[in-house]
C-alpha cells in the first residue's frame, strides 16, 4: 500500500504541474460517457498510469478516461480513478481533483480497502482513508505533502450541495432541498465533486446530493471513480452515503466499469432528512 500511495503523491505534484502548464484545449476523443476530453485529461491519466506501472503489487487500473480494465501485473491491489474531476472547470479556475479508490480481488464497494483524493485549488491537498481520514498538503518547494490533520464529521452540518438539472428534478428531491434551505442551510455548490465534498469534510459537516434527474435515471456520478471512493471517505469519517433507495453506496453492485448511480453523501442529521423524503 506504501507503495500506492507514494504513486499517488507523484502523479498529484505532476498534475499540479501540468494544470499550471499545459493549455486547456480540446482533444479529439470522447471518453466512455461521452465527455469531449481536454488535452489535459488525457496528460493526467497518462500521468497517473505511468506511476501505476512502477507500483509492485498492482493487478491493474480503470480509469474514468479509458474504455476498459487495464492489465498491469499479478499483483493483489486493483485502482480505480477519474485522474481530472471537474476538469470543465479549470477554464474558469475553480478548483479540480483526483479520485482514487484501491481494491482487492473485484471493483465492489465492500472490497475498497483505501480511497484517496486531491484537491487542485489554491493550495493542493491530499486525502487518504485507510482507517481513519486524514489531510495532507503540498508544500511546494519542498515537493512533499505534510500532514494537516485528520478529518471527522459532526452529527450536523449547516450546508448544502445538490447537483443535475433542476427542471429534471424529482418532487422529492424538491421537497428535500426545500426542507434543508427552510432549515436555514446555505448552499455550496462549485460543479466540481471534489472541492464541494471536501468543503463539507473540512466544514465539519453537510449535505451533498446528486439526483437522478426525469432525463437521466442513473445520474451522472461514476460508482468506480467518484461514488464509492468518496462513500467510504465518507463513512470513515463518521458520515454516511447513501442511494435513492436508501442502500449503502458501498453496496451496490456495477454491472459495469462505467456505472453511474443518484448519490447521497453527509453527515448522519442530513442524511435523516434524505430519509424523511425518499422514503416515502
Ligand atoms: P466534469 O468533469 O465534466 O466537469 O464534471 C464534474 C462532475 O463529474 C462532478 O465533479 C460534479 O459534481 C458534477 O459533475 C457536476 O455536474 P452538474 O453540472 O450536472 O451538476
């Protein structure tokens, strides 16, 4: 594992690079979503997979910017990773991320032994879950993360983030924001999964919410490559993830690599408000 997340580290100062550097144009290709991949992308997944490589024990790699499982070695430990979330918004300068989350034996929640993200804004931060969560940050000279600190939840937050096109939204969900806005809850919403879930896991608490929506059923969160890794960053640190029908994200089973499913992550008070609503 040490291993892994001396790769993780690497691929994390090379991608702060690269967004500094590299331009934020188009590529030609599309990704497994239908996603038009920025140059850029492209660069961090290849980032990332070159890092991999050297890593000893790996039996392989499924990123969000490639179509299938790779292949890498006998090793016992399987990695999923979106290499650049939020990546429509680094034109505009917000933040972005990494995701990773680290398997044994098959790509199912209950099998994730680790998951880890990085947060590209003004500072870059990492975080790890093995047991417990805890923060690290760059210090950029140094080309070293140091820790910051570990990273728990209260009972209750005071902010909101809800993804998807609100015309498409379900009555539920309406009536679910509603209650949290009427609950005095202010909303924190970027467009980038990794800088709004870390808010929350730095603000101590929260909601964040991806609906299905009448014209995408299955959302549009990844399981593999954003939805699990942060449910069970999430249950490590004292909060909980869960679907519209109110199952353990860690529980669901893809049928699929590229997967997507409706998503629920926050402390233990909001997700009772998730209940009040999809349980009916
Ligand atoms: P991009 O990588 O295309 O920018 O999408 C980001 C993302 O996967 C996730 O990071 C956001 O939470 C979510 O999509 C935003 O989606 P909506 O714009 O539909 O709310």
């Amino acid at each position: 594992m040490k291993e892994i997340f001396e790769a993780i580290e690497k691929s994390a100062i090379e991608i702060a690079d690269a967004i500094d550097r590299d331009s934020f144009s188009y590529s030609e290709t599309h990704n497994a979503h239908g996603d038009h991949q920025l140059e850029l992308d492209l660069e961090c997944d290849k980032i990332i997979e070159d890092n991999f490589r050297s890593v000893s024990n790996l039996r392989g790699i499924s990123s969000e910017e490639k179509d299938g499982f790779l292949e890498l070695g006998e090793g016992e430990y399987l990695i999923s990773y979106d290499p650049l979330d939020g990546s429509s918004l680094v034109d505009v300068n917000l933040s972005v991320g990494s995701i990773f989350g680290i398997y044994k034996n098959e790509f199912l929640g209950k099998n994730l032994i680790a998951s880890a993200y990085v947060v590209y804004g003004p500072r870059v931060e990492l975080v790890i879950a093995v047991d417990e969560v805890k923060m690290y940050r760059l210090h950029k000279e140094e080309k070293k993360f140091h820790f910051v600190k570990n990273l728990k939840l209260q009972e209750k937050g005071r902010i909101t983030a809800t993804g998807a096109t609100q015309n498409g939204w379900s009555e539920k969900h309406r009536n679910f924001v509603r209650d949290l806005f009427d609950g005095g809850y202010r909303l924190r919403y970027s467009g980038g999964m990794v800088p709004d879930l870390h808010q929350i896991l730095l603000k101590e608490g929260g909601i964040f919410s991806y609906p299905s929506t009448t014209d995408r059923q299955k959302a549009k969160l990844r399981l593999l490559f954003e939805v699990f890794p942060f449910a069970h960053i999430f249950e490590k640190a004292g909060g909980r993830a869960v679907t519209e029908e109110l199952s353990r994200v860690l529980e669901v089973v893809p049928e699929n690599l590229h997967d997507t499913s409706p998503c629920f992550f926050g402390s233990k008070s909001e997700i009772e408000v998730v209940e009040k609503y999809y349980g009916r």
